[in-house]
C-alpha cells in the first residue's frame, strides 16, 4: 500500500501534491519584488500559504510601461474587436445594481485594510481577490475585506479568561521574535475560547474547551502552529506543546469553506453592500470591494447551475531550434504565436489569430499579425491577453513548455514589461519548478506558472491524468479522441521554413493554428470545462486545485465543510504516519481459467467501499480505540466490531460524517442521474453528466483519503475495516451462490464462482442462453443483497458470454446486458494498449478475440496467428506493426543500465545530430539480426535506417520477446499443446531474410542477376528467366506485375490519406509524425515503388 | 471478300511512363501542373462568361466583393475510406452496410489553389463534382468566411477537329470485359463473336458487313485470375500453371482474330498490368501466338488514336466507376460527358484513382476533342451523340462487360452509328 513515501524525508509527500505552492517567496512590503527563482524551492511543503504583499511602487512604473498599442494603431484598431462587451453604464458609475458572477479562481493578497469597509482596523490585511464573469461575460475582480486567518489548539484543562489573555501576550512575543524581519504591528489578533469537538475518535460527551486563534496574515498561522508545536512555557502552567487543528488549511479554502463557496459557483455582491475600487487594481472590468459577510453565495442548481460565458483562449507557439537541439528559450527565438478565443458554450472559436516573426502570406479566416522583431511579437501577445482578457488558458503543454518558454524568453531578451500577463497591475508571472507527486497520478515535474485570475488547463496534464493512453504526443491523442492524424512537422524543418519566404511561413503558421485549434477540440469534445466545474462544486475546491493537486485535497475540503456544521474540529496530524504501515488490500478469489463457452453472470456490488463505510458507520468521529472501550464502557449492540478487529459504535450513539459526506454523494448522484434523464438541453445534459461522474469519482476516493498514510488525515483503523469487509463480503457471496443454487434446492445446475475481484463475483449458473443466466443472476443478486447491512447492495449486472479467463485481472469477454445481442467485447489486462509493445501484438491479440468470442472460430483463430507468424518469418509484415517506442527521458549516460531506444539516439547522432531523437523525444524503433550473441540493446535500429538499408530484422526477437508470451496467455485455457501448435508448427520453418543493402560483407560481394523463376544465376546480361523456366514466362511476369500493382495502390492510398492530413494537394506533404500508424509504410511505399520499377523494366527485352 | 482497311495510328506515347525515373516525388506536382494548364484555359474563358469580374485567388479574396477563383476543387467525404481505418482503435464488431457510393448529405466542396483554401457553399452541388476538377467560379466570400458560389465555370469541351468525310461504311468493334476463365466466361460465346467478325458465320449479308469491320478494340479485362495465387504467398507447384491458363486461352482466341484484321488489346483492372492509370500495355510475353501477327497491338490504358482521321479516346473503365462512387449521375454517359467538360478523363486520380506520380505532366487532360469516347467494363450499353457549343460532335460509348451480357459494340466510321452485336449460346431466346 506505501511506497512513494520512503523516499522522502519530513514532511512526507501526500497524495494531495507536494511543494505545488502558489505564491513566490514573501517579500517585505515596500520593497520591489526581485525576479523568481529559477530553482525549485529548496523543501517541499504542500499547502502552504505565502504572503504577497501589494507593491503599490511599481504601480506607476506600470502605468508608464509604453503598451504597444499606443505605439502601433493599427495593432490597437485590430485587438480592440475582441474586447469583452462593455459594461453597462449604471454599473461603470454607480453601485445601485446587485451583481452575480460565477468565479474561477480565488486567492489573496497582503494590503492595507479597507478604511471604509473596516473603519475599526488598520495595518496591512489579508484581502481575498475572487476573479469571476458575469452572466453577460464581464469580467469580475472581487476584493473581499475582514475574513481572517485562525486555527484552534485543544484549551489546557484550567484555563480562565486571565490566562487566555496571558497566553495572547506570550505567543504574541513568541511570533515576534521569530519573525524579526516582518514590520507587521501585531501578530495575534485575538485568542478566544470555543467549544467545540475534535472528529477524533468517538466522545460521548458533547464538546470541550478549544482556542480559536486569529492572526493578521496567512503565513502566521503556519508559524504560529510551529511555535505551538514545539511548546510555549507559561507560568503556571509549565511548559506544553499543543496539538493544532486546522492549521493546514490554505486561507483561500479556508474563507470558501466559511462563507460556504464551491469551486465555480456563482457568488453575488447585493446592491449597495459593494464600494466600486477606489484605485483600479486590476485588467477586470468591474472592480468591488466588499465585506465578506456580505457576500452571498448560491447553490449550483437551477439558474445557478448554469455555465458563465468564459472567454478560453488556446494557444501554442513554434521556436525556430538550432539543428540538433531542442528550443532553448536562451538561444532559440519565438517565431510564432496562434491564439484562438472561444466562448464557453460555442462550437467555434470567434477570433483566430496567428503572430508571427517576419512577414507571412493571408490565411483565410485568420487574422494574420506580422512583426519584425521578437520583441514586438511578445508584446503583443501580451496586449492580447491583456485586450482579449481569456478567463481560462490553454494549451497542449503549455504549463511545461509554451508559457515558461515565453517568459524565460522574454527575460533572456531583457523585456521586462512583457510578463505581465495575469489580471493585476503591477504583477509580474513568475515560473518555478515543482514536482507534482501523488501516488494516483504518479510524479511528474512541472512548472508553475503564476497567472493571477486566470485559470491555466493544459490538455496533457488533463490528459495524463484521466487516460491511460500509449503516447501522450498531441498526434496520438487527438487521433483516440477526435478521430484525426495531425500534422506533425519535425522541429528541424521548423527553421528551414521561417528562413524561407512568406508562403513557408505561411504553412508554418497553419500548422501552429492547428496545433493551438486542437487543444480546444479536445477540451470541447471531452466536455472539460462541465466535468471540471461540476467536480469543483461537488468537492468544494477551486477549479485550480484540480488540475494541479491530487485528490486528497478534495475529500479535506468535502470533511472540513462537514465537520464544521457538526462543530467538529481536525487536527493537523500530517507527518504522524511512517508511511511504513500496511493493511491487507482487496481480495481476489482464485481464477479458474479457461474459456468457458456458458454464459457467465457478473454480480457486483455498487459502490462497494463507500457502501460499507456507510452500512457499518466507518469514520474518525465513531472509531472508538482500544483502551476507550472498556474505559467508555459501551453495550456491545451499539457497537461495530470489523473483521479486521477495530471498534466503531453504531449510527444511534453517533453518526459519522464520512457516511454522512458519502450519503450525500450517492444521494445527489442519483439525482444527477435522475435529471439526466429528464434533461434536453445539451448544455444542461453536459452539466448533469458532469456532476454524476464527479460525485461517483468523489465517492470512491474517501476511502483512499482514510488509507494514505502519508496523507493529511490517515486513518488505517478505517481502510483496514473496509477491505476487511469486503473480503468478508466476496466470500460470503461465494458461499451463498453456491450453496443456494444447486440441484439438491432444484435448480438445474450446480452454481460455480469461477472468479471474484475486490467488488465482482462470476458465477456459472450451469445454464446455456443468456435469458436464463440473466434470470438466475437477479435472483441471486436480490436474494444475497438481503442479507447484508443497507445500504450494501449487490447488483447483477451483465453477462459474459463467452468468456476467455486467463489469470487474475486477465480476462476478456463479449459483454451482454440484454438477452438479444451484446453490447461490446470486454477485455481486461491483455495487451490491446500496452504501450511497450508493437503494433503487431495489438492487431494480432485483437484480431483472435474477435475471432475466438465473437465469430467462435478457434481453428480460424489459430490460423490467422500461424498465417501471421509465418509473414513474420518470410519479412512480409509492414514495418511499421514492428515499431517498439520508448520515450527517452535522460541522456546515455544517465541510464544505469543499457536500454536499446538510449543506445540507438546515440548511435543517431552521430549519424545525423540534426535529426536525432533529443531528451524528451520518444524514440522509436525495431529490433534488427545482429551477429550472434549481440546484446539486445545493440540491435535497435531506426526504422527509417532500416527501411532505407534493407536490413533485415529479427523475426525471433518478436517472436519469443513480443508475441509468444500474450499470444500463449490466450490459447493455454482453449488449446491443450498451445505452444508447440501456434509457435512450432510447419508455418515457421520457411524464413527469409532480406539482404542488407550497404553493410559489412555485402561491400564484398558480387551482385549477379537471377532467373526470376527459379534463382538460378544467369550468364548473359540481359535475360530475365533461365532456359528451364522459359516457358513459364506468363506466369511469372504476372506474379511480377501482380506484385507491382499492389504497391501502386498502396502507394496512392497512403500518400493520398497524407495529402488530406495535410489539407493541401499542391504542396508536397512535409510531415514526419512517427507517432502516425502509416508514416513508415508511406516510406516504405516510396522506396518499394522504385525497386517496384527496376524489377518490371527486367521484362523489358 | 475483301475486308476494308483503314488508316490507323495511336496518339499513346503521352500514356507511356518507360522513360519516368520515380524519385521519390509525391502527387503535388501533378496538381499543379493540372492546375496551372487549366487555369490559362479558364482565364481565357472568364472574359465573355463573366466580364468585367476582378479573378483573384484564395488569398486575395475579400468579403462581400464579387470575384472569380480558379482552384483545384476538394471534397470532404465523410464515407470516404481511409487507410487510417484499418488502424482505428475499435474493430467494429458489426460490420458496416456498404452503401453503393461513399456520398453523404454532409460532404462539402473546397477549393484550393496555391495560396489557399477556401470552402465553398451556394450553387455548386457537391454530388455532382469530385476532388482533382479545376474550375474557375464567380461569387463571393461570405462573413463566415465561405465563398459563395453564384456561377460555376468549367472549360467546356475541347476544341475538334474536322470529322473526315468517310463515304464508305467501315465499323470498329469495341468489346470488354472477356474474364476469360472467371465462372461467368463462356468459351461458345465469344467463338461465335470471333467468326462473326472474322466472316465464318452467317449469311452473304452478314459477311459483306464483317468485311467492313477494320479493327477490334478490347477494352479491359480479358482474363480473369484467380486473386489467390497472385497474393504473395507462395503458390504450390501444381497450381503454377493455372495462372498462366487463362491468358494462353485468351491467347489462341486473339491470335485467331488478328490473323484476319487488327487487334488493340487494352489492359483493365483485372488484366494482368500495373495497377495505377496510365496501365501500360499488356506485356508480349503474354501472348506467345497473337504477338507474332503484325496487326496484333497492345496498346496503354487510356488509349487514343486514329482512323482514318476519326480520333478516339477510351479507357477501361476505371475512371467513371470511380467518379461512380464519388459523385452522382443519372447515368455513365453523364459521367462521361463531365469529363470531357471536365477536360480531365480522371479526375479523381490521384485522390482516389491510383495514377503515377508525374512530375511535369498530366496526361489526362484533354487537349482535344476525340470524335469517339468509349469506356469500357459497364454494367450495359449506352450511347449518345455529344454536341459541343462549338459544334464539336463526340459519339460517347458504354461497352458492357462481354461475359455478362454478351454485347459488343459496333461503331460506323461513315456516320458514328452505333450498333450492338449480341450473342447467345442459349436456345430459348
């Protein structure tokens, strides 16, 4: 269950990401703020605060900074028909209207406080921003005044009202000895007494004493708690350390969680309750402040479910790379920029825009901007943003490439007034690097853009996130979801075609248009912005943290809200697990493997582990712990006692929050469903659908919050209990099944469980038509559901019929869940995405399910693997099915171990440093005879090597290495000898090897013509056939020309599918995609055409 | 009896790739060149067709302003088959209904030329057009950004010259689709179609008429071999032979024609030739009997020649069935037509048409009218008399597959009448 954590010191790594903090380091007021570190910052710590301060100097400085639209009109003429709408005039002037806006992104900053709002306190202050759109598409800056931040300690037993204030003074003088530097005139602002109760352990008593701490600013508290931690010496009372409760908490969720906000609803500011800003602050069109009681915030359901017009704008840029290199923003300029700006809601964007570096000819329905120099390209790119005004940002990996890129460019070009690209004044984006680390997603380095207001979505972090895909390259991915190959242009021609003329750069900006237009497509079809919002309503966190943050940050926020209501309190209890523990996983009953030819029924329980936690009360606040039972001394009805041997007391004596939390879910998930179904608007319907999936994922991962021990809130007494359960529950359900349905109770069959997984149960009922197991299936899911605790239910759910079992989590299966035709084919765990492998392991895997589940032909299916084997072995596969890609990651020295893809760049280089594969790059390539007892990593080559030299390839390689394994996976259940019947048979003694055309002893050889029948050598120059094979003339010249003719279609077909990639038939297709299915056969095509010819012209005599 | 003769020579060397070297080229160039060609024909045209409209191309396209493109159109097919396909991530468990043509309500017509695309809406009927047409048309871009189509001008046929005065009756049989040795030949009935023209059958009457036959064309297709043996795999030694069957058969059959009047042989589809058009001639070695008579002549597919100064033009067919299945006509003549309007024969090649890569040429346009345009392989006869605007005069031929109908057809020099020779080896009819 834990790894991830070891490696890491404290603070341990939580599932929630690590070190993804918001804000640069702080800066004292007044002074200007230095440029960021490039450096990461030296200690992760995940959810911190930092302090900006509100730097009013370079205030002015700004204001001065020359916008290049005053410089250039025409420039100005053309951004200004993409301004936002303007605002009505009783809203420019005055505050008599109440106005709603949905918000995106809420952070913070350190100002003075609010003279008007807060007449009573002075000195700098917390204020919220809240960065929104309203209904009509203005854009909103809302600045909210007073909300503190505070946390609570447990009160020492014994402490009067003289003591609190004693306490006060004390932890004030603490604060400002180690915050020497800091000028802030007072630390603690109040320490007040509370009741309340810690969500530890079941009490039965209703609350205790606890300290409610105020401080001025945010980063206080984190110091704060530290001192508290390590222990404060008080007269009286000796010295303590204190446990703190919700000291981990980022103010900005914090002040959401109060004042009841969810990530994207709409907020409203009533009529009057709002100061328009005296001092414009911000790019928003509407400027308020306000207090934040006086904020009102709604509910996501009818007119408030609805979406805001966002303004999204998708991007991507194109460096001109030296040959060899990958762009480096210190040497490489930017020579493009495609930016397109889409409505939310709206099938088209409604301004395309390219930017580019030198002149460039029109593009149709694209506004073309030409710059002469770099400078003038990035500022206006910056006036773009800065006119456009995009509520969303995207891109595909932008995060990582397209904005650091821009800005560290800009700094290497000394353009200081470039990045200002967020939505406040006077503040400059900063780039840092940081390590996203969760043990769902993986770790993944990133940089961190700061872009205040405005919320940046990268597609392949999206990407990488919510699909397991083979290849994440925009290519592939927009080939799964949209159906398309793109373009792919290699970055060494990138240079070639901006040192051309205005045509080639013509066609470079086309290409960079659609790589920006992709993006968008992607977010549309996949329904992003619904899904993501509707997860930020559900959870509670800004639709920020999604993207950049794991998931444990979504159950916290879900179990702060809850908490709260109950008058619960959390203690920080984060680096207390050894990230040693473990805990038994999930169950999974033995497989009988086989190919079973009956229908099989699949019983699943419905939300297995959220089910449990609420049937049996699993949570923080009913675990009673050992030495409590006795000492509390509890009936024993009241109370659960887990297979896994913990005690939780019964929903009567107290109700957790956890079910309570996944009651809601489950509950408005059904809902969700249930409007779904009502729902025709497709607005509304992406909205519903959205939701339903967010509250299914988010019930799912409560369980996972209880079992990270590295995590904010760990809870092993729970995660144990809840898989103890349900390995409880599988095997209960096995033991029903079959004792219930047996001849001897009158059923025809004797029930068999072939197979059961964490939440699943196969049964053979023994009947053979689908009806009848359906039948079967719901009696027993109906009859067994009643024996468990509700809400547990189990289901019936489909049918497998048949169904090829291999292992454990290997089967694949045609999936019915009607009696007149199935629905899908199913697989699980057999090798149709793995990414290491081939695409003739895909193809052939695939094609022999079909064959053996859908067409029931197992002599057909071994067939087609002998006919396929057989092709292997004569070199009559297409190459490209033999393409093994790896991505190289670090350079040939930095692998411990030699790795064939490390090997082969190196080799590359020296070949062609201009092409070859960089750090970053995925290598492809295929494994060639090599002399023997060559190491495995010495015969990788470049296909395009391969095909352009004739070298041969090594069937066996794929044969042993690739195939035989996933191939013998499927045929041991269905064939008794399946090894020796598939790989040894007849069809693999004929092999031929194509001669290589350029290396080693072939130099040395003598090339003489051959009959074309027969092979046997010919004397006379100019003959094509041997005197024995005359008469067979006909014939072979058929077999010749039938040859040719294949060719010839292959050659149009595939470099006609190139052409319509492309999008152009008169200018030759420049695309070298490797990612592409046909690039290597349109290769190929291209040289077998030629030899195609000089084969035929033999005949010519 | 004599039989009549008539002057012939071919005008096929245009169809003849011996001396292309492919290097490594792509189909962009064949674009071009059909682009450029026809642009200075159209050019030409716009003046009395629409005068006193600016031409202009993509790029200099300005919205709401009336103007003239000329551009190579595109049509995105959304049926379209793809190579992509056989790689798509789901294999469709069910296998598609195949509709008889790849046309959709939804596909949409592009034009592009050098500096660009744009796409097309107003009076140009997608149906009716297919990528690789060069037209030249009058409208004007849209706020969406479209061009909208008023006027739609193609070339038109091409410019003829004189049809000969022949005062004498002289016939040209064409005949297609042979498949000898596919299940539907029937040896008894192309024997009787080989001693109707070579004078062994009928009556005085029908004997004067066959002496006036001056030449046989076969247009495509005159054997038939089983796909099996020509796959790749390795054919076992009884087998070998069999291939060869067919074209022996076809051979002793031609070599009985051609030792009494001339004989052009045209490679199809089916034939074994190269795949893409311009097919080349049917190798000699092939036909071991027939190649030995001098009026024996394997001519490339498209052909083109002469007699007696009545030109021809013809193909075996693959042309219109492709543009079949890309676009839609009340019949193949149509198709037929469009073509020469077209003044393209093959359209649709390279896009979906295989065709060579050439670099500076594209032989099919049609540079001049032939009074005599036949296609081969079709599903029944056809014909019709062709008036051009320029009193241009073009007999268009639909020859039936022989082995399914038993038809040829036979043209008079004198008139360009057309006939039907129908044979059946059934005696109930």
């Amino acid at each position: 269950m834990s790894s991830g954590g070891k490696r890491r010191a404290a603070p341990p790594a939580a599932p929630s990401a690590a070190g993804a903090a918001k804000r640069a380091h702080p800066t004292p007021p007044g002074a200007p703020q230095p440029p960021p570190p490039a450096a990461a910052a030296a200690e992760e710590e995940d959810m911190m605060d930092e302090d900006v301060f509100l730097d009013e100097t370079i205030l002015e400085e700004d204001e001065a900074a020359l916008l290049l639209l005053d410089r250039d009109e025409a420039l100005a003429s053309r951004l200004s028909r993409w301004k936002r709408p303007a605002l009505p005039a009783d809203l420019v002037s005055g505050c008599s209207r109440s106005v709603a806006f949905q918000q995106l992104d809420i952070d913070y900053v350190i100002g003075e406080s609010h003279k008007e709002l807060l007449p009573k306190s002075s000195g700098p202050a917390a204020i919220i921003r809240i960065f929104g759109v309203t209904r009509e598409g203005h854009s909103v800056c809302c600045q909210v005044h007073g909300f503190e931040p505070y946390f609570y300690i447990s009160c020492p037993s014994g402490m009067g009202p003289d003591d609190i204030s004693r306490f006060k003074q004390i932890l004030e003088v603490r604060m400002k000895e180690s915050n020497r530097s800091s000028n802030v005139p007072k630390f603690v602002k109040s320490v007040e007494l509370v009741q309340k109760q810690t969500i530890m352990h079941y009490q039965p008593q209703k609350s205790q004493s606890f300290l409610k701490i105020v401080v001025t600013l945010p980063t206080m508290v984190a110091s704060c708690r530290g001192i508290l931690e390590r222990g404060i010496t008080m007269e009286g009372l000796g010295s303590k350390s204190f446990l703190t409760y919700e000291s981990n908490i980022l103010f900005a969720l914090r002040f959401m969680i109060d004042c009841n906000i969810v990530g994207g609803n709409w907020l409203e500011v009533p009529a009057g309750k709002y100061r328009k800003a005296a001092r414009i602050m911000s790019y928003c069109q509407l400027e308020l402040d306000c207090l934040y009681s006086d904020l009102v915030s709604h509910a996501a359901e009818g007119e408030y479910s609805k979406m805001a017009p966002f303004r999204i704008l998708s991007f991507d840029i194109e460096c001109a790379g030296r040959k060899g290199h990958f762009p480096e923003p210190t040497h490489d300029p930017v020579i493009q920029i495609a930016n397109l700006l889409t409505l939310q809601g709206e099938a088209q964007p409604f301004v395309r825009n390219v930017m580019t570096l030198k002149s460039c000819s029109p593009i149709v329905g694209v506004d073309v901007m030409s710059f002469d120099t770099e400078r003038d390209i990035l500022l206006a790119w910056r006036d773009l943003i800065r006119e456009a005004d995009p509520d969303i940002i995207i891109g595909y990996n932008i995060c990582k490439f397209d904005l650091p890129y821009l800005i560290e460019r800009a700094e290497v070009l000394k353009i200081v007034e470039f990045p200002l690209l967020g939505r406040i004044r006077n503040s400059r984006v900063r780039v840092r690097d940081t390590t996203f680390n969760s043990r769902q997603y993986g770790t993944r380095e990133s940089k961190d853009v700061t872009l205040e207001g405005r919320v940046q979505f990268d597609l392949l972090q999206a990407m990488q996130r919510d699909y397991k895909l083979s290849s994440y390259s925009l290519n592939s991915v927009s080939a799964h979801f949209l159906g398309e190959q793109k373009e792919d242009v290699h970055h060494s021609i990138i240079s070639d075609l901006q040192n051309g003329n205005s045509e080639t750069r013509r066609r470079l900006a086309v290409y960079c248009l659609k790589d920006a237009y992709l993006p968008q497509r992607l977010l549309d079809k996949l329904m992003y912005i619904y899904n993501y919002v509707e997860m930020a309503r559900v959870t509670g966190v800004p639709i920020s943290f999604l993207l950049s943050r794991g998931q444990s940050i979504k159950v916290l926020s879900q179990l702060l809200r809850k908490a709260k209501q109950r008058n619960l309190v959390i203690p920080n209890m984060k680096g207390q697990g050894s990230g040693q523990d473990t805990f038994e996983g999930a169950t999974v009953l033995e497989a009988r493997a086989g190919y079973y030819e009956k229908p099989i029924a699949t019983l699943d329980f419905a939300s297995l582990y959220p089910s449990i936690m609420m049937a049996h009360n699993l949570c923080y606040c009913t675990l009673v712990p050992p030495e409590d039972v006795r000492k509390l001394n509890l009936p024993p009805e009241s109370l659960y006692k887990t297979p896994s041997g913990e005690i939780f007391v019964k929903q009567e004596l107290q109700k957790g929050i956890l079910p309570e939390i996944l009651e809601e879910l489950l509950a408005a998930r059904k809902r969700a469903k249930a409007d779904l179904k009502e729902a025709k608007d497709p607005f509304e319907r992406a909205v519903l659908d959205g939701r339903q999936l967010a509250l299914k994922i988010s019930a799912n991962s409560v369980y996972g919050f209880t079992g990270a021990t590295v995590g904010q809130l760990p809870c092993l007494e729970i995660s144990s209990s809840v898989t103890s359960y349900g390995r409880q529950m599988i095997e209960h359900t096995k033991k029903l099944v079959e004792d219930k349905f047996t001849t001897l109770n009158g059923y025809e069959h004797n029930a068999e469980v072939i197979y059961g997984d964490t939440d699943s149960v196969m049964v053979q009922f023994g009947v053979s038509t689908v009806e009848d197991a359906m039948k079967l299936g719901r009696e027993a899911a109906d009859f067994i559901s009643e024996t468990f605790i509700k809400p547990i239910k189990l289901e019936f759910e489909k049918i497998y019929f048949p169904y090829l079992l291999i292992s454990k989590k290997r089967y694949a299966g045609l999936y019915w869940t009607n009696p007149e035709k199935f629905d899908k084919m199913d697989t699980k765990g057999i090798e149709t995405v793995r990414r290491d492998n081939c695409l003739l392991v895909k193809n052939l895997v695939t094609e022999c399910l079909h064959k053996l589940l859908v067409d029931r032909d197992i002599p057909g299916a071994v067939q087609y693997v002998k006919n396929t084997i057989s092709d292997l072995l004569m070199n009559r596969v297409d190459l490209s099915l033999l393409v093994i890609t790896k991505g190289l990651t670090k350079t040939g020295e930095d692998y411990a171990v030699k790795a064939a893809h490390v090997e082969l760049a190196e080799r590359m280089r020296k070949r062609d440093a201009a092409t070859a594969p960089t750090v970053g790059d995925r290598v492809p390539y295929v494994i060639i005879k090599a002399a023997k007892g060559a190491k495995a990593y010495e015969k990788s080559e470049d296909p395009i090597y391969v095909l352009d030299n004739n070298i041969p390839i090594d069937p066996h390689y794929y044969l042993e290495n690739q195939i035989s394994k996933p191939l013998l996976r499927i045929f041991e259940p269905i064939l008794k000898n399946a090894s020796r019947e598939l790989l040894h048979g007849s069809h693999t003694r004929a092999v031929s090897i194509s001669t290589p055309s350029n290396s080693g002893i072939m130099k040395f050889a003598k090339k003489q013509l051959t009959c074309l029948g027969c092979k046997a050598v010919i004397s006379g120059p100019n003959q094509t056939l041997c005197s024995h094979c005359k008469g067979r003339e006909a014939e072979l010249y058929c077999k010749t020309v039938a040859n040719v003719s294949d060719l010839e279609m292959l050659f149009g077909k595939l470099w006609t599918q190139c052409q319509e990639c492309q999008g152009s038939l008169h200018q030759d297709v420049l695309c070298t995609s490797r990612d592409c299915p046909i690039f290597y056969r349109r290769r190929k095509a291209q040289k077998d055409m030629a030899e195609a010819r000089v084969q035929l012209d033999r005949w010519d005599f | 009896m004599e039989r009549k003769q008539a002057d012939y020579g071919t005008q096929d060397e245009r169809y003849m790739i011996q001396g292309e070297r492919y290097q490594g080229q792509q189909y962009s160039h064949i674009y071009f060149t059909r682009l450029h060609h026809m642009r200075t024909l159209l050019h030409a045209l716009v003046p009395s067709r629409n005068p006193n409209v600016p031409v202009t191309t993509v790029l200099g396209l300005e919205e709401g302003k009336d103007c003239v493109l000329v551009g190579t159109l595109f049509k995105h097919m959304k049926l379209k088959p793809s190579i992509l396909d056989e790689y798509s991530k789901e294999r469709s468990v069910v296998p598609l209904v195949k509709p008889h043509n790849f046309m959709h309500p939804e596909d949409n017509l592009i034009l592009e030329d050098e500096s660009g695309r744009v796409a097309l809406a107003g009076a140009i009927p997608p149906a009716a057009y297919v990528t690789g047409v060069v037209v030249a048309l009058h409208g004007k871009e849209t706020s969406a950004g479209n061009f909208l189509v008023e006027d739609v001008l193609e070339a038109g046929l091409p410019p003829q010259t004189l049809l000969p005065s022949i005062n004498e009756d002289k016939y040209v049989v064409f005949v297609s689709g042979l498949s000898v040795g596919s299940s539907t030949f029937n040896p008894l009935q192309f024997q009787l179609l080989i001693d109707h023209i070579t004078g062994h059958l009928g009556d005085e009457n029908e004997q004067t008429v066959a002496s006036k036959i001056v030449r046989v064309v076969v247009a495509g297709n005159s054997v038939h071999i089983a796909p099996r043996y020509l796959n790749g795999q390795t054919v076992a030694a009884k087998d070998q032979p069999r291939i060869a069957e067919p074209i022996k058969e076809l051979d002793i059959m031609l070599t009985q024609l051609v030792a009494s009047l001339p004989v052009d042989i045209m490679p199809g589809c089916n034939d074994p030739a190269n795949f893409s058009l311009p097919q080349q001639p049917l190798h000699r070695c092939l036909f071991s009997g027939a190649s030995t008579y001098n009026t024996f002549s394997s001519c490339p597919n498209p052909h083109e020649f002469e007699l007696d100064n009545v030109k021809f033009l013809g193909t075996s067919g693959q042309n219109i069935d492709d543009l079949y299945k890309y676009s839609d006509a009340k019949d193949r003549l149509e198709f037929m037509e469009r073509t020469l309007t077209w003044r393209h024969l093959a359209p649709t090649a390279p896009n979906s048409l295989g065709c060579y890569p050439y670099t500076d040429k594209d032989p099919f346009l049609v540079e001049s009218c032939p009074h005599v345009y036949f296609v081969g392989n079709q599903d029944r006869y056809e014909s019709r008399l062709l008036q051009g605007s320029e009193k241009q005069q073009v007999r268009l031929i639909s020859i039936p597959r022989f082995c399914d109908t038993g038809i040829a057809v036979m043209l008079n020099l004198r008139n360009l009448e057309c006939t039907t020779l129908s044979f059946s080896t059934s005696f109930d009819s």
